[in-house]
C-alpha cells in the first residue's frame, strides 16, 4: 500500500551544518499494517512521516501509495491520502473555532468546496456520533472554541478529525509526548480502537520502546537516517525493552543513548 525505494535527505547540503537524514530508506507497508518506529534523537523518523507528507522534497528516491508516485506531489495535494496527528496538541485544529467547525473541516476535506455554508442538522448528528466514541463529553460541546479543551481533550479530537475520511495511511508523530501518561494511554486506546475498527494502515513514531512493542504488528528501528532493524507478527510480540536495547548495540555496537525512551 505504501512502497519507498531509496529515499536520501540532507539538509544544509555543503556547508558545515550538513546533516545527512536520511541514508536510502527501503520499506513498504501492507494494507492494514501497523508499524511502530523507534530510534534515537536524529535517527530520521520525523524526517521519514515529513517526506511521507510532502513537508519538505526529497534528493532521490520514490514514495507511493496505492500504486500511485506521490514523490513529486506538494504537500496539499497528498492530504487526501493522510491523516496526521502530531506530538502538539495545538498543531491539528484550530484554535479560536469551535468543535463543531473544526469537525466540519475533517468532514469536507478533500472534497469538492462550494459557496453553500450552513452546517446541517444532520452534519451535527454524525459529529456528536463520532465524538461520543471518545468518552470524554464533547458531543456536548460543540460550540465550545477548542482553545478552552484540555491537551488531552485537544489531541483525542485531532486523532478523530484524522480518521474521519479513512484516510490510506494514518501518520501518528510522537502524538502522545506532550501528555500525562494517564491521558497518553486513553489517546493511544482511541489510537489502537480506530485504527482497528476502520482498518486503518498507520506509523506511529514513539520514545516509549514499551508502546513500540505493544502496539501495531511490525516495528522497525531507526538509526544515522536508515532502517537498522525490522520485526513483524508473532516475533514482535515476543520482544522485550532488553531485547531491543540489545539489539541496537548489536548492531551498532554502541548503547542506546537517548534518555527520553530509557526513561519511559
């Protein structure tokens, strides 16, 4: 469902700063696959969901999707492919609109715009049927501006908005980071149920090696901009934190050193 062939990405190409971030990225995905990436600070997984996303162009290589060469497509143009949530709540809806503007703009995305502006009866009906999967009140609140809503309330919104149109592939870039961990284990719960339910094909990138492992059916690992290791399936599951440490300086032969995913 979603091939790369060879990708490479440096910024500040020639001068002092060069940053190689990615080195020849291979991977394809499945329909219905759920892959989780892990690797160090600079290891190229944002890069990787941005290059995905069409946020910046890459040097060489291809990516597709459905069979469709999406390498050369702007960012705006690839949306109806994408869903993505980031690690800041703030970023996925706006701010000083309401729920109910917001889930109207998930609604109409990527379909044809005309002049008609009123938001129907029945419109309001399938938000509050959608939002009521979160369990967290909001179909009640549908004129309430979304600045008001909590980070927690805010990301669970934007994950649904994302998932709305079914997109192909559901991109989730660290989403849980920026929240308390009791909040961060319901948004990855709504995470896993729609993903599940509306048989999505979806990366998420996590610092938390535990969620690595516990979510999705493939997880693959991220080092100096490639793909160092790859396990799918009843391997997968098999794994532990020590497993995959043990790994990384296998082949790397060095530690892990990022703080952030030893901690969690």
């Amino acid at each position: 469902m979603l091939k790369i062939n060879g990708i490479h990405k440096t910024f500040n190409k020639g001068t002092i700063n060069e940053k190689k971030a990615l080195n020849g990225i291979d991977l394809e995905l499945r329909e219905g696959d759920f892959v989780t990436i892990i690797g160090g600070n600079g290891a190229g997984k944002s890069t990787l969901l941005n290059s995905i996303c069409g946020v910046f162009s890459v040097d060489s290589g291809t990516i597709s999707i459905d069979g469709n060469d999406i390498t050369k497509l702007p960012e705006h143009k690839r949306a109806k492919y994408l869903g993505r949530v980031f690690q800041d709540p703030m970023m996925g809806t706006a701010a000083d609109m309401q729920i109910l503007e917001n889930m109207s703009l998930a609604y109409r995305r990527g379909k044809k715009r005309s002049l008609k502006w009123a938001i129907t009866h029945k419109e309001k009906e399938l938000y509050k049927e959608h939002l009521s999967q979160l369990g967290l009140g909001l179909e009640n609140r549908l004129t309430t501006k979304v600045r008001l809503l909590s980070g927690g309330q805010r990301q669970a919104l934007t994950l649904l908005m994302a998932v709305m149109q079914k997109p192909r592939l559901l991109l989730l870039d660290e989403h849980t980071a920026a929240l308390d961990p009791k909040t961060a284990a319901t948004v990855l719960e709504l995470s896993d149920k729609f993903i599940e339910e509306e048989h999505l094909t979806a990366m998420m990138i996590t610092h938390n090696m535990n969620d690595a492992i516990v979510h999705g059916n493939r997880l693959i690992m991220m080092h100096d901009g490639r793909i160092i290791y790859s396990v799918s399936d009843e391997e997968k599951k098999k794994l532990t934190v020590e497993d995959l440490l043990n790994k990384f300086s296998e082949i790397n032969g060095e530690k892990f050193a990022n703080d952030r995913a030893l901690l969690n």
